[in-house]
C-alpha cells in the first residue's frame, strides 16, 4: 500500500511541477556554472547507498568545503539557492529516487555515511526502513540550517544535539508506522513550505 502510494503520489507530483522545474533548472544555469542536480551519496534502506538527487543550490564543488550547510550566511549558497532552499524546492528531485524505489514520500531523511556511521545500534534501526522526503523530524527542524548558524560549532551541535533528537523523533515513526500519519505528514510538510 505504502509503495503504491508513493508511485502515484510521485509521478502526479512530477508531472505537475514540470513547468516550475524547467524554470528552475533555466535559472540554475543562468547564475552560475555547473550541472542542474546535485547528487550526493546518501545511506538508504538496509544500508545500502544511493545518489540522492537536488536541484543544485550551491556553486559546483562547494561540498569540499563541510557537508554541513549554515543558512543565509553559507557563502556556497547561490541566489537562487537560497530561494529554493527556503521553500524546499531543492529537494523535489527526489521525487525521482522514489520512483526508483530508493527513497518513500515520508520515512526518515538519509544521512551521509559519515553521520550514519556514529549512529548507536538502536539508531541504526531507522536503516531497516526506505528512507523517506520528509518525516516528522524534518517538521521539527525545518529551519535547520538557520540553527546551525547560530553555532560557533556547526557540525559538533549536529552530531551531538540535532541528530540525537532527530533520530529519536525517527524511531517513534518506525515504531508505528500508518497511511494516515503520513498523510498528516504530507499535510504538514506543505502547510510549512507554504508559510516559509
């Protein structure tokens, strides 16, 4: 049922957004040199990586500067970067892992090796699952990148406080997981974007 969900829900919101998407990705390659997509290796369902895919929102090669991104004040970021960022429209492409059977419409957000690779063995039961677009923990830091940047240490306060909680809100899911909480998920995720 949840596979069925996400293949429909997928495709409806790729071909809707089409048009939005190919002004995107014009104005992506209007600013600044480089590909449209951003793809970065995550840790998925099992364990097993895949390349998440985004609208590129920095310029090229800016990953060699942290994995970790710091709102507004991260140079990296491009005008339309910021845009994009702010109201998620970065992260649409994975619409496209989900098809792919990669990634779920909600589920828990799939971390780089590096961070997945401090997780407690109870932590690492969040890989048992697809990893997903948004989940509740994405709710609750939505202005994430905001919060790091008040840190005089961005990667220490995620490691040790952000991701902690993070993947405490993702245990609960798992716990319990429903077509209608993802639904309420789904809601929710919209009704931020929309009020970003």
């Amino acid at each position: 049922m949840k596979r069925l969900f996400d293949i429909i829900f997928s495709g409806i919101v790729l071909l809707f957004f089409l048009p939005l998407g190919l002004m995107i990705a014009l104005s992506i390659v209007l600013e600044s040199r480089g590909g449209i997509f951003f793809k970065q290796e995550r840790i998925g369902r099992n364990g097993v990586p895949f390349g998440l895919l985004k609208f590129r929102s920095m310029r090229t090669n800016s990953e060699l500067g942290g994995k970790i991104t710091v709102g507004s004040r991260d140079a990296r970021i491009t005008k339309v970067g910021y845009y994009l960022r702010k109201f998620k429209l970065d992260e649409f492409p994975q619409f496209i892992n989900v098809l792919k059977g990669e990634m779920s419409i909600v589920g828990p957000r799939p971390e780089v090796k590096d961070f997945v690779n401090l997780y407690t063995d109870e932590q690492r039961l969040i890989l048992r699952v697809r990893p997903g677009i948004t989940d509740e923990a994405s709710l609750a830091y939505f202005h994430e990148n905001e919060l790091l940047a008040k840190s005089d240490n961005p990667q220490h306060t995620y490691i040790h406080e952000v991701m902690p909680a993070k993947l405490k809100l993702n245990l609960k899911y798992i716990s319990n997981p429903t077509l209608g909480q993802d639904l309420v998920i789904i809601w929710k995720t919209f009704a931020k974007i929309f009020r970003a």
